[in-house]
C-alpha cells in the first residue's frame, strides 16, 4: 500500500515539474539503478550533463519530501535516452525524474527503460501476469480494460485535489479516462513530428503545383496515379507504431472529429 501511494506521489510530481521544468538537464545522482536494453534502447551515458547543476527544488519548488517509505521504487519507460536526443518530451521525462531523484535521496528508483516497440510488449506481459511495475507509462489504447480490470489506480479524487489541479489541460486527461474516472496523468504530450515527402515532378504533371493542403485533393488525383501504376500514399512504419498512432489517428480526427 506505501509503495501504491508513493507511486502517486512519483506521477504527480513528474506531470507538475514537467509542466515547468521540461528541457534543463541536471547532472544524474548517484542512487539510481538504470536497466536500459542493451541493442534496441541505447545505453545510459554516465557522465554529469552539462549546464545549471540547480536541483529540481530551485526549479519548481518541489521541497524534499520525508516519506514513512524507503526503499526501491521502480518505474518502467519508454524515454531512452537515444530516444530523448531528439524528442524534447522524453528529455523532459528524464531530466525530471533526476530531478525527483534529487529530492527523494532515501529512495533508489529503479529504472526499466526499453525501446518503443518492446516495452509495449513488455508492459503487456506484465499486465496479463497482473505484475505491473510500482509506475509505467499508461497508453490510452489499455485504459479501459486495465481500468476494468483493477489494474491501475483511480486517480480521479488526487487529481482533483492536487495544488497543481488549476495547472492541467482537461483535455489531456481524455486517453486515461474511463467510466469518468481518470487513471492517469500526462506527462509526454509533445506530440509528434511527421514529414511528408513527395514527389514534386510526379504531382505538377497530376495539375498540382504544390502538394495538396486538403485531404479531397489527395483523393481526386488517386485516380491519376493509379492508372500511371503509383500508389498516391505510401507510409513508413519502421518503428511499428507510427501508422496507428500518426496516420490513423489525424484520419480518424478529421473524419470522425475529435471526440
């Protein structure tokens, strides 16, 4: 039950710093025990980051904090650090929870850090053994049947209670909300990048001098491809996430609207 409640602690603590703290990096302490995988997730760089050494007490007055716990907490991720070179929400992850690291010296938080791909089939694992780690990164896609299945905690009346409450976008709480209830806080919403690349010769001779801003327009020149032997939309999925979590969900945005 201490560690149930010092995980809420942890999550609120991440989602309010990372409200005001997202991109400094501070050196890492020395009491955390990194698990990053070795090929697919890059490995930890030891070395103390450059830049202000200012604690995450300085930065967001969040004072260190005498828990009756002590001991290990672990929390499983998907910001490696390879991961967090170019995505500025999972540097902001990180740096937070050294920061929170700072502030906790009497707790060791153990880190399980995998690649995108394979902690979502670890976390999975995990829940189906109901031997899900003390904190995890909740996907919208399991909040329900997790929810459901009392797997994760009802944060509703924490949140609601939080002195950072006035602080949240309501918005962002939608993917971790179930029967009204919220199970989770937000904590990477930096959205993501997609680069469209195009043919500019092939679209100018389909009486297109630029490509098009509407989705009508990609459906109207389908036709012209199609008899030159093209496909009009090709999608790079290498990452195996990117279909459903990019290109399905801007279609089904613009089709369906947003609720």
């Amino acid at each position: 039950m201490k560690k149930k409640l010092l995980s809420v602690l942890l999550t609120a603590v991440l989602a309010a710093a990372l409200l005001t703290g997202c991109g400094e990096k501070t050196a890492a302490p020395g009491n955390s025990t990194v698990d990053e995988t070795q090929g697919t997730a890059a490995q930890e760089n030891t070395g103390d980051s450059t830049g202000s050494t200012d604690t995450a007490a300085t930065k967001t007055n969040i004072a260190k904090t005498d828990l009756a716990y002590k001991g290990e907490l672990e929390i499983m991720h998907f910001s490696t650090s390879e991961e967090s070179e170019g995505n500025g929400g999972s540097d902001g992850f990180r740096t937070v929870l050294k920061d929170w690291e700072t502030t906790h010296p009497d707790i060791t938080l153990v880190q399980n850090i995998l690649a995108n791909d394979d902690y979502k089939t670890q976390v999975a694992t995990l829940a189906a053994a109901n031997d899900l780690p003390d904190v995890f990164l909740l996907q919208g896609m399991n909040t329900k049947a997790w929810a459901a299945q009392e797997l994760v905690l009802d944060m509703t009346d924490i949140i609601s209670k939080s002195i950072y409450a006035s602080q949240y976008d309501d918005s962002l709480f939608y993917p971790f909300t179930s029967e009204e209830k919220i199970y989770g806080l937000p904590v990477l919403t930096g959205g993501t990048c997609a680069v469209v690349v195009y043919d500019s010769a092939a679209w100018a001779d389909a009486g297109y001098d630029k490509f098009p801003e509407r989705w009508d327009e990609v459906l109207k020149a389908k036709d012209y491809f199609t008899d030159k032997g093209m496909d009009t939309i090709a999608f790079g999925n290498g990452g195996k996430w990117q279909v459903n979590s990019t290109f399905l969900a801007t279609v089904g945005d613009r089709f369906t609207g947003a609720d």
